[in-house]
C-alpha cells in the first residue's frame, strides 16, 4: 500500500493528498517525497484546489533517520543528486501547481516536514500544531526553500532567528506572525480546511490559476536561489565527519525517549 493516498472530490473540485505514515511520524525519505511530488502533479491537471494533510499526531517529523544514515560519508556531489532528485522535486510540484496547495497541520511539522507545509500556498493549522527549522539540531541547514518562504511572511530577522535557536513556533504565534492563515481547534481542522478549499475551488478557475501564477511568479526568483543555495550548503554540511556525529546523537536521544 502506498504510503501517499489520494482522494478526489469531484462535487467540489478538491483534491485531498494524504501522507499516511502515522508509525513514522509520517516521516520522509526520497520514495516517499517522489510519491508526494506524483500525487501532487497527477491531481493538480484537474483539481481546482488541493489538501496536503497527513494522519496520526504528527504532520511530518522531517527526514527519516534510516535516509540520513545513507547520507554519512557521501560527497557533496552525492548529497546534492539525492536531495535534488526527490526532496526537491517534491517541493517544486507544490510551488510549481497550478492551484493553490493548502497543508493541514495538525500537529508538529519539523525539519523537512516544516519546508514541505511552508511549501503550501496557505497552512491551515490546529491549535496543537506547530512548525520548526530544525536543521541547527543536525548542524545542517534545509536544501528545501524552508528560510526562503519563511521570510516571505516573518521577516528575515524572525527567520534568522527561528533557524540559529531551532525552537518551535506554535500555531498561534504562527497566525500572528502571518505564516499560517487560520487556527482551528483540533476537532474543527479539517472543516475548516475543507471550507477554505472548497471556497477557492467555487472561484473562477481560470482566474485562480492565474492568482496563484502572479504571486509565484513575483517570488520565482528568490526561491530559485534559495533551492540553488540551500543545495549547496547543505551537501557542504552533511558531507563533513560531524554530521555522523550529530545523527548519532540524534539516535540516542530518539531512543531514550523511546525507552523511557
């Protein structure tokens, strides 16, 4: 079964992708971001909104730690082939849409997970829910375009900070800070998921299609940059001795959690 479910509601013009991988915290590696990036491409040719959402308590706990494992003692080269070939073809297919892409949060969204719901058009967030750049915990920094668009809405010096202090910034502070556009209660998030969605979905098309191009397209070029940039630092840092380290570490704090 795959790990990404696709749904389609035809009476509204919605498109529902479903990140189905609760045991990991829905965790991803390069099958699973190829697999978004298809499903996004496949319903965006006939939807007229989508709805990036994932099940269990999580929304995406970043980048699975078996993936990193693969990635110590890799060059840089092959750090970049790796990253560029699945995780950010998987962000590309949300930014690249034709229509507007909203991410349900319902709970943390960290790492990868955070530059894959910043990656939307819109978050719609759960009062429980709550987005990090948790890179600086791996002395790495995102190849995604995560600082990217969160300057978009908090400012370079909030994103600064966001991404040196790795701390999570919970919904409400999000929706003041204008990265995500609602606050629901937890048992209201996917209504008022569904209601924004449908509400974009019973506008002109054509006329939403070409929105979601004018504002992209205004952004395009600093997010190409971004993409550019984030790949090469990121290959220089996870390609050092320390990365194995950080992993490591990283492993032995999962554990004793787990343990505990």
């Amino acid at each position: 079964m795959s790990d990404v479910i696709i749904e389609y509601t035809d009476a509204d013009g919605v498109a529902v992708v479903t990140l189905s991988r609760a045991t990991t915290g829905n965790s991803l590696n390069p099958v699973v971001a190829s697999e978004i990036a298809d499903a996004i491409t496949l319903v965006a040719a006939s939807a007229r909104c989508v709805i990036l959402r994932s099940v269990g308590r999580v929304f995406c706990a970043g980048a699975d730690l078996a993936f990193l494992d693969t990635l110590i003692g890799k060059t840089k080269e092959e750090v970049a082939s790796s990253i560029y070939a699945n995780f950010q073809r998987m962000i590309r297919s949300i930014v690249d849409c034709p229509v507007p892409v909203i991410a349900s949060l319902q709970g943390g969204a960290a790492g990868a997970g955070c530059d894959l719901a910043l990656a939307c058009d819109f978050i719609v967030a759960s009062e429980s829910g709550w987005l990090e750049e948790s890179w600086i915990n791996i002395g790495a920094t995102s190849a995604l375009a995560g600082a990217f668009h969160l300057i978009q809405s908090a400012g370079p010096q909030r994103t600064l900070d966001l991404l040196l202090s790795g701390r999570r910034l919970m919904a409400n502070e999000a929706l003041s800070l204008g990265v995500v556009i609602e606050v629901a209660a937890p048992e209201d998030l996917d209504n008022a998921t569904r209601k924004r969605a449908v509400a974009i979905a019973s506008r002109d098309p054509e006329a939403v299609r070409a929105m979601k191009r004018l504002v992209r397209s205004a952004q395009h070029e600093g997010f190409e940059k971004a993409m550019e940039n984030g790949l090469d630092l990121q290959g220089t840092l996870l390609s050092r001795p320390e990365f194995a380290v950080e992993i490591a570490t990283l492993r032995s704090r999962l554990n004793a959690k787990t343990n505990a």
